[in-house]
C-alpha cells in the first residue's frame, strides 16, 4: 500500500502541516524536524505530489532555458549539467528551448505569455532585443542570462559571464609575445544575434592584434559535420601558412591539430595553436587554451534564479568571471 503524508508525519511524530513544510517551505522548518521527517519519508518511500507542491507554493517549480545551437556543444552541456546539479535538489524541472533559427525564437516569445508556466527564464549566449524583454516582462518572472549581451541594459534582473574581452586578449598577447605576426583567426558562421559571445570574442582578439601592428587572417567555417576539412581545405589553399592559429573555441581547434599533423605539420614547430575553453580533452592533447568554467558559472545563475524567485536581494547581481590563459604544448615561440 501506498504510504500517505499521514504516515510519515506519525512516524516522524510531527504535525501533517510541518510534513508539508518541510517538502515545500523546507526554510520555515528547523533542519532536525526537517531531518526527521526526511528519514521518516525514506523509510515509508514517500515523496509528496509535484502538483501538490506546485499548488501550496503557487510555483510551477519549472524553469524555462533557451539556448542557441546544438545541446551537445561542450559549453552547452556543461551549462545544463551544471544548472541541473542546482535546481534538481530544489525540486526544479529545466524545461529547454533550443533556438536554433529565428522562427524557433519567434514562437517561443509569442507562445510564452500565453503558457505563464514557468517560475523563471534562464537565456544562454545569446542576445534577446527589447521586444523580447517586453514578452518576458508580461509573464512576470525573473530573466537571468548566462554570456548575454549587455544584460543590464537590457532589464534581465541577474547574469553572470566569463570575461571574453580580458580572454581573447590574453590570447592574443600571448601568440604575439612569442614572436608571431602572421596569425589566422577561425571562427564559425553563427548568426551574431544567437550566438554574441564568440561574436564578442572574436572582435576582441581582433582589436588586441591590430593596436599591436598585426592584422590576423580570418577563416570561416559552417557546424556541418565537415567544417573542420574545410577549413583546412581553406588554409592550404591560401597563398602561404599562418605561423600561428587562434580558435573561436576547442570544438575547432582539437580536431583543427589532428588534421594539421595528418596534413605533415608538427605542431608547435610550425605552426602553434591556441583555443578556447580548457575542454574536455584540452589537457590531455596539450592544447593552449583560454580556461573558462560554465559549470561554476550555472551553479551561481541557478542560486541567483532560486534567490530571485523567492524575492530575495541579490548582493552581486552582475557577475563576471575571469579567464585564464592555460599555456601547454601547441603553442611556442616563433622560429625564424
């Protein structure tokens, strides 16, 4: 038979409103009744209605996450991993929205007054425009973005980001202290509205390396499935090699060094490459790489989301986190 909440608050010998309480206001519960009463509901495999919850709390216990492009992009997936490690002990659903083409973007914002289903919105790496802010205003909740364009200007409540500026700097004053002038640059053909950040990353790279006298080649290259072939379809095409490459993120720049070397390159003795990320595999290849850390990052939007759901002051509401130039063995000092 199905245990009841009236069996777990006799079992805890509580009341069956603290047995309430303690699933859905677990902050006006002491933590040894709440203990007690936890380890009651384990011994009886209790777990208190999702709707019930919802109802007492007036919450969907729901948060709406829109991000641009694919899922399985490491900055993406470590996004949700670390936003899901924060919201599922506070008995969250993430509810995603890819928004991977202007149509996608245009029916969640139209949709999303009409559901009023969510208890917040959570936007990753991209920019949203004031009409957008505007439909989420309607709704409501609190909007938090995570690498979003100018989100105070914009009337999102909270952010967090990593420091593109001071990272693609360090990248780039990094290849030029090592002697390099002739250095490519290859970035994807993201839509700059979905994808701002490595639009932001770029442009800076771009600005350190021309106020240092250098003016870096640009290659572009497509997500299809052989973007990376094409690229080095490109460089070997042009009139002679960079001595040096910068990625828009590690997803180019690994499998940018195995073609390389498959091409008879030995890197970094002809060519250095750095990217961008510190991913999962950046340390194991001995990629130069721009450290960056979207789990922490997620963890501190979620507890802003949580604070601002539950109407509480935030100390730091915009917050920036700062990169960190991790130099291994893809990047030496030009050889003349």
């Amino acid at each position: 038979m199905k245990s009841s909440i009236q069996d777990v608050a006799q079992l805890a010998h509580v009341s069956i409103s603290t047995v309430s309480r303690s699933f859905t206001r677990p902050d006006l519960v002491s933590k040894a009744t709440r203990d007690k009463v936890m380890k009651a509901a384990d011994e009886l495999n209790f777990s208190i209605s999702r709707s019930a919850a919802a109802l007492k709390t007036g919450r969907a216990l729901r948060i709406a996450v829109l991000i641009s492009g694919r899922l399985n992009l490491w900055f993406s997936s470590s996004i949700m991993e670390g936003l899901n490690e924060s919201f599922h002990d506070e008995g969250y659903d993430i509810s995603i929205y890819q928004m991977s083409s202007a149509e996608e973007r245009r029916t969640f914002f139209d949709m999303l007054p009409v559901r009023r289903n969510v208890d917040a919105v959570i936007v990753i790496s991209f920019d949203i425009d004031s009409n957008e802010i505007r439909q989420l205003r309607s709704v409501d909740v609190p909007i938090i973005g995570i690498n979003s364009s100018l989100p105070e200007e914009c009337g999102f409540n909270a952010a967090v980001r990593i420091d593109d500026k001071q990272g693609s700097e360090l990248a780039a004053r990094h290849l030029i202290t090592l002697g390099h002038r002739d250095i490519a640059y290859i970035r994807t053909d993201r839509e700059v509205t979905l994808h701002f950040s490595v639009q932001g990353r770029f442009d800076s790279f771009m600005t350190c390396c021309k106020s240092n006298g250098v003016e870096p080649r640009v290659f572009v290259t497509d997500e299809g499935k052989n973007n990376i072939s094409k690229v080095v379809t490109q460089l070997l095409s042009s009139d002679h090699m960079p001595t040096a490459i910068a990625c828009q993120e590690d997803g180019i720049a690994i499998p940018l060094l195995f073609q390389l070397e498959r091409n008879g390159f030995t890197i970094p003795n002809d060519i250095s490459i750095i990217g961008y990320d510190d991913s999962t595999y950046a340390r194991d290849l001995g990629l130069t790489t721009i450290r960056q850390t979207p789990v922490e990052m997620a963890h501190e939007a979620a507890r802003m989301t949580l604070a601002l759901i539950d109407k509480q002051p935030l100390d730091e509401p915009f917050k920036t986190f700062p990169a960190q130039l991790i130099v291994r063995s893809t990047t030496a000092r030009l050889r003349h």
